[in-house]
C-alpha cells in the first residue's frame, strides 16, 4: 500500500508547484516585460522551471524614455554583480544624466553608458540615440542562441549561465520609442491553469485519503480473529 500513497503524494506535489507558477505569472501580469514560468517534470519527477520568452504586448506611455523591443533582444544594463539583461524598457536619467532603469544601473550602449544632455532625445527603430539631432550612442542590444541558458536573478532581470561569447546581435528586432512591452502572461489562460491544478490536487488528495482508509480498514480487520 506504501507504493499506491506515494504515486498520489508525487502526483500531489507536481500540482502545487504548478500551482506556485500559475500564481506567480498573475502575480507579475502588470509588470513590465515580465516572462511567464513553465513548469514541466524529467523522469525523476524533479521540477523543470522554464521561461517563455514569447512577445508580449506593446503599449504606448508616451514618455521618451519608455523602450520597447519588438522582436528578439534583450536591454543590457550594468549592475554591481556584472551584466543583466532585462525587457523592461522603462528607464529615466539620473543625477548625472545616464540612462538608468528602475533599478538606478545604467542601461548599456555600444560605448558603455548612455550620457543624454539636452533637451529632445530620439531613439530610432535600430537602437540610435539621438540627443538634439546628434548621435551619441546606439543601444547595445543582445540575444542568445540558447535561451535557456538566461536564468531569472529578481528585479526583472536575467543573468546568462553560458559562455559570454555566446552574446550576439539578434536578426530581426527593433526599438519602439514611447512604449513599453507589457508581460506575455494571458489572466484568462492563468485562471484557467489554476483552476486545473487545484481540481487535480483535490483527486491525488481523495486518493490519498481513500488509500488511508484502506490501510485503516485493513489494520483493524486483521487483527479481529475470527
């Protein structure tokens, strides 16, 4: 009866950690360039997180500073533990007029930090930043081949795990200005997860139980001598 408990038990777990996924995604749905986790299970039954790199939507905000990729890519910016990559483009300046995101780590061009000192700033769909009409740097943009090599670090950024030479130009992108790309996680389809999830917890927990009842029943009845 050991071997019937156990195969519910497990069956029990993979549920609840779909069911911290599903409520981690809708915990995030409003935050800007958010990736939504997939979970799945190798053949010990140990819990594969994924990320699904997919488009999200992209909103117009109106500010100059809001970025927005359309395509593949990946914002570099520099932190104290090295370089991060995110697909949060709400960035602003600092005191020192760099560009920064929310976080305050300078967002990363071809020559380092993007130093913005003037009035009207225009970035092209290439990644061009314009400063009064004057180029002073291109948005250093990145992507990988192996996607799952990036792997979540908090504050909406994703730290690679391979080789660094493995950094390269994506193909097809390109920059909206006065946009944000909002998170790819889908409410409706969350919901829907969740709901699942918890009616297959409820049946692996019933069986559970029922397996204990068995075990109860058998107990007692063996040791009435008939």
């Amino acid at each position: 009866m050991i071997l019937e408990m156990t195969r519910p038990a497990q069956g029990g777990l993979r549920q609840e950690r779909k069911l911290e996924a599903s409520a981690n995604n809708l915990a995030n749905v409003d935050t800007t360039g958010f990736k939504k986790d997939v979970i799945s299970f190798d053949r010990m039954f140990k819990a594969q997180f994924n990320t699904d790199f997919s488009q999200g939507s992209i909103r117009s905000t109106g500010s100059p500073l809001d970025l927005a990729i359309a395509g593949r890519g990946f914002f570099k910016v520099q932190t104290s533990s090295g370089v991060n990559y995110t697909r949060n483009g709400i960035f602003s300046l600092n005191a020192d007029k760099i560009l920064v995101d929310q976080n305050g780590d300078p967002v990363l061009g071809k020559n380092g930090s993007i130093k913005i000192d003037g009035e009207q700033v225009d970035i092209n769909e290439k990644g061009e930043v314009y400063v009064d009409g004057n180029i002073v740097d291109s948005l250093d943009i990145a992507d990988f081949t192996n996607l799952r090599k990036l792997e979540k670090k908090g504050l909406n950024n994703f730290v690679y795990k391979g080789n660094p030479s493995d950094e390269k130009i994506p193909e097809h992108f390109s920059i909206k200005q006065r946009a944000i790309e909002e998170s790819n996680v889908k409410t409706v389809d969350e919901m829907v997860n969740m709901i699942d999830h918890n009616r297959m917890y409820e049946v692996f927990q019933k069986m559970m139980l029922t397996f204990d009842e068995i075990d109860g029943k058998a107990v007692n009845d063996l040791g009435i001598l008939r």
